[in-house]
C-alpha cells in the first residue's frame, strides 16, 4: 500500500463574505489564524485501488467546488469521480 499526505494553506481576499455567527453583517477584513486544506492519498500497490480524501476547514462546501475539486484530482490523478 503507498499512502501520501499534504497540507496548504488556504487563502482569500479580504471581502469575502462570513458565515458562522447570527450577528456578524460584515465581510472579511484580515485574517485571524490561517486555515489548512488537507488531503490524504492510498494506492494499491498495484494502482489498482486509489483513494482520496480532502478536508477543508470551512463551514460549506458547495456543489459546484465539489465538482471542480474533484475534477481536477481525477486530471491529475487518474482517479475516477
């Protein structure tokens, strides 16, 4: 079995639109700690079996990232959606 693992940091523009608290109306103005994108990777020794799994530290993800994301893991990586 081969097994990989990654993190990078996940970044935006100030602006963006916040989620997560009833009272909050504004946007984002700056960052208060950097949030990560993780993804681990296993393979079959013979690349029969791949799998990967992606954690994103925010609170939705919609179905047209989900789409983009997986379409482009599948370009990079023979593995299916």
């Amino acid at each position: 079995m081969k097994i990989g693992s990654a993190r990078l940091p996940l970044s935006w523009q100030p602006g963006l639109p916040l989620a997560g608290y009833s009272k909050r109306n504004l946007p984002a103005s700056g960052t208060h700690r950097e949030l990560f994108v993780r993804a681990i990777a296993f393979a079959s020794d013979d690349d029969q079996l791949r799998l990967c799994l992606i954690s994103i530290e925010t609170l939705c993800v919609d179905r047209a990232l989900t789409q983009r994301i997986r379409s482009a893991i599948s370009s990079a990586t023979g593995i299916p959606t």
